[in-house]
C-alpha cells in the first residue's frame, strides 16, 4: 500500500472524506496499515482480482454516506464479498 499517498490525500481538507478504494497484494499488511491510521471510508480489494470486484468496489464507495450501514466509516474488505 502507497502510505505516503493514502496520508496525502487524507491530510487535504477538500478530500478528506473522499472514498478510497485500494488494491493491495500485501491485503494484510495493508489492513494494518489502515488500521493504525484509523482509515475511514476505504475498501481494500486484494490481488489477484476479478473486474467485478473492482466494480463492486467502487460502486460500494460512491454509495451516498448516509446509505452505508451502522458500520459506516470502517474499512472494508471488498474482495470476499
């Protein structure tokens, strides 16, 4: 997982609540990662994927806040559902 990026993007006030979606051959290590940064809005697909991972990846990080679930706001992991 590209840190340096992820902390970019999320120290920058106008993208701060922008969904992400990570695609990561380490999904572990990425997961942790993710963890001690108390990420936010981030699915994690992990390699190798199929297209229809990604797409339900992403179609899952454009959905409106307010229709994710009572977990809203944690990561999650989009290659095992």
């Amino acid at each position: 997982m590209s840190a340096s990026l992820f902390d970019i993007v999320r120290t920058r006030v106008e993208l701060a609540n922008l969904p992400v979606v990570i695609i990561s051959d380490t999904p572990g290590a990425a997961d942790e990662e993710l963890r001690l940064r108390n990420a936010r809005r981030v699915l994690l697909v992990p390699r190798p994927f199929t297209g229809s991972q990604v797409a339900r990846a992403l179609a899952e990080a454009l959905e409106p806040e307010e229709a994710e679930s009572s977990d809203s706001g944690k990561r999650r992991d989009a290659g095992t559902q």
